[in-house]
C-alpha cells in the first residue's frame, strides 16, 4: 500500500476513518507501533483527538497514543480511500 495521499493519524478527527499506509520515525517507534497492531492496511478509527492523548480503535481494542507518536503514523483517510 502506497503512502501517497497519506496524513498522519494525529490529524484525523473522532469517528473518522484511515487506513494506515506507513509508518515513519526511527527504530524503537516503529517496532513498538508494530507489537500495538499497527500494520499496513490495517483500519483505524479515532475515537478521541483533542488535549491528552489519541484514543484509537484498533484490532477491537481501544489504544491510547501521544501526539509524538500518532504523528509517526500515515494513514488514509476513508474519504479519500
């Protein structure tokens, strides 16, 4: 899956829709994103994204992430899907 048309998962607001297209960032981010369940072409939905952290819906579970790292995350969003 291309990252193109991808914008971080930060950005996305609650209920909307992306598809995580890639994941960027260094090492340590990156792997532990992936044992978190965020793989390529895996659905995500934002169930929070305000002050403190991102609340995410994920492989049925609810995920709390820190701006730094949703940042790290491209998804696309479904209206562009």
């Amino acid at each position: 899956m291309s990252a193109r048309n991808a914008v971080p998962l930060a950005l996305l607001r609650p209920d909307e829709l992306g598809v995580i297209a890639d994941i960027v960032g260094g090492t340590d981010a990156h792997v532990r994103l992936l044992e978190l369940g965020f793989t390529r072409g895996r659905e995500v939905r934002v169930l929070k994204n305000d002050f403190g952290p991102l609340i995410v819906a994920l492989n049925g579970q609810r995920i709390a992430l820190g701006h730094g790292m949703a940042q790290k995350v491209l998804v696309r969003p479904s209206f562009l899907s």
